[in-house]
C-alpha cells in the first residue's frame, strides 16, 4: 500500500528536518521538506502530494502564492497550519486533516 | 444559554514512559481522540510527572504559546534564545515560540519528582519574536481569591502572551466561592481542577477534572472542600 505523501513547508531547517524526520517515523506517511516557495512549488509539481503542513516563518504573501498555484494544480490538497514545530500535535494535526471535514 | 462540557480526570489520554508520567487533556503524542483536540485557543493541557534527574531532551517548537506551571519540584528550562533558568514551584513561565526555538526542561534534583502543568494556546499572531517571561507567584495571592497569572497585556498582572487569553489560579477554603466575569466577548474559560472538590454554577468537579464553559458573561466556583483550581480563559476559534 503506498504511502501518504506529505510535504512539509518551513522557514526553520531545523524544525523542518525535523517534522520531516517525525513523519517518515510513520510506516503510512512520507513527507519530502521544502524551505523555500520555489523548493516547495518544484516538489509540488514533481509529486503527487495529499496533504501539505505550513510551518513557521513562511510570509503571508508567500502562504497566499502557495495556496493559490497548489489548489489551481490539485484542488484536492489539503493544506493546514502546522503548530508546534515536530512537536506532540504533529500526529493529531496529520490524522484530523486526512480524516476530518476540509 | 452557557453550554458546557466536561472531561472527567480518567478520560484523559495517558502515557507513561517510565521517566515520564503524562496525563492529556487533549489529543498529544501518540494520544488522538478527535473529539478532544482543543477548547477555543487552548490546545494541550499536560499534567507531566517527571522522575529525579531525567527530562526533556532540547528539542523545537514554534507557533505557540507555551506556559509551564510547576505544581511539586521545580524545572530546569534551557533555550536557543540562551535563557537558562529554573522554573520553581510556585512559579510561571510563559514562551512565545514563534517562528521557531529550541529548549529542554529537566528536573535536576536528584531525589525528587517534579509534577507540573504544560498548557499550549494557539498565538493571535504567527511567526513573532520568540521571547520568555517567568515570574515568582504569591501564593497568599491566591487564597480565597482568583489571582491573575496570565494576560495579553504586559503591563498586568501576571505573565503575557500572545493571545486574549486570562489564567487565574485560585486555592479556597471549603465553602467560599468567587464569581468569574468573563474579559473579552466570545471567550470560554476551561476550569482544571488541581486539589479538592469544587463546584462550577451546578457541576461539581473532583481532582484533575476539566470543564469547559462558554456562551455566557460569568460563572461562580465555590470550594466543596479545601480547593485549588486553575481557570483559563481563551477565545473560543473553532
């Protein structure tokens, strides 16, 4: 069965390795990491992705740009606000955005 | 009309992993339950447990807001922002993660537990200036009164962060009660129980219970018996 494809969006390398880290920790979930809005678009355009996390320090006009060309590309993406930085809501946060109402 | 909700202290996700005795009041870790992942802005309320000498490795956190209450012992809190500091029981500290920090809390006595609360709420604004505040509480403050500990505002009583968010701790003797006005419209306050028995308008609450109260103005706490209880007031985001 193949896995979920996350990718995971954050200003911090260090908190992004780890969410990312945290994630492929999971046997169903894979994430691929982005720091940068063109780092994020490439992957978005070069995989098939399920579910995106925003993470910190990503701008305003950065989130709205990302939004906008992810949802044109596959307006079924979820896309959420990770909170906490890899820390204990990262697994609730996943499991609530693949299950829950979007 | 108020509307409620209450979470009795067994229904708590738990996990203990030997070091570390974690009680949840909301979905963390390896504990989810959909129907408990928040109350408005307050999003974990942990009652951790943590053995002599063991601790929290440094690890990351951003975009929240992190208050820690010892409850027995106290806690050694290191961070990225190079604080160093022991948060002692009878303390408060709140850290505003922002756009990201790492720290480690550690219970350095070597013969004692340390018991305390780790409570999160959602910030009002996204990727600020990772910042602390750690102040010393007086305890006769709270006795027989609702001693503010927490609030948006620097300049009160109490710590700050970033969030229309009010926590009061309060420690009664049986019998006396105290009326909580509600600070900012389309708030609810999550009542956590510490010690004792106390009764919310007409829900009575035992030890480590929590419950929920939104969609009014004001509420009254009355000790049952000798009683401490923290309240915490947040707006109610979906």
């Amino acid at each position: 069965m193949s896995k979920t494809e996350i990718l995971v969006i954050c200003r911090h390398q260090g908190i992004l390795e780890t969410v990312v880290r945290l994630i492929n920790n999971n046997p169903d979930w894979h994430a691929t990491g982005a720091a940068t809005d063109e780092e994020a678009i490439a992957a978005f355009m070069a995989l098939s992705f399920t579910l995106v996390l925003l993470g910190s320090g990503i701008e305003q006009e950065s989130e709205n740009k990302i939004r906008a060309e992810f949802v044109a590309r596959d307006p079924s993406v979820i896309i959420v606000q990770h909170y906490g930085g890899g820390s204990g809501l990262l697994a609730a946060e996943i499991y609530q955005a693949l299950n829950g109402p979007h | 009309m108020a509307q409620t909700i209450l979470h009795k202290a067994e229904t708590r996700g738990h996990a203990n992993h030997g070091w570390l005795n974690s009680y949840h009041s909301f979905s963390f870790a390896n504990y989810y339950n959909p129907d408990r992942m928040h109350f408005g802005a307050l999003r974990v309320l942990n009652d951790d447990t943590v053995d002599a000498g063991k601790g929290f490795g440094t690890h990351p956190h951003d975009n929240m807001e992190i208050i820690s209450i010892p409850l027995e012992g106290d806690l050694e809190h290191k961070d990225s922002m190079n604080n160093v500091a022991v948060i002692k029981n009878g303390d408060i500290q709140a850290m505003s993660a922002g756009t990201g920090i790492y720290h480690s809390e550690y219970n350095k006595d070597r013969e004692h537990r340390v018991k305390f609360l780790q409570i999160w709420v959602y910030p009002d604004k996204k990727n600020v200036e990772p910042r602390y505040d750690q102040i010393t509480l007086n305890l006769e403050d709270r006795h027989n009164k609702l001693q503010q500990i927490l609030s948006p505002n620097p300049d009160d009583e109490g710590v700050w962060i970033h969030q229309n968010a009010w926590f009061h701790l309060g420690k009664f003797d049986k019998g006396v009660s105290a009326e909580y006005d509600i600070k900012a419209k389309g708030n609810g306050v999550y009542v956590f129980v510490l010690t004792g028995e106390v009764r919310v308008n007409d829900q009575l609450l035992n030890t480590r219970d929590g419950y929920g109260i939104w969609d009014t103005d004001k509420f009254t706490i009355t000790a049952e018996t000798d009683a401490e209880f923290l309240l915490m007031e947040v707006p109610m985001i979906q």
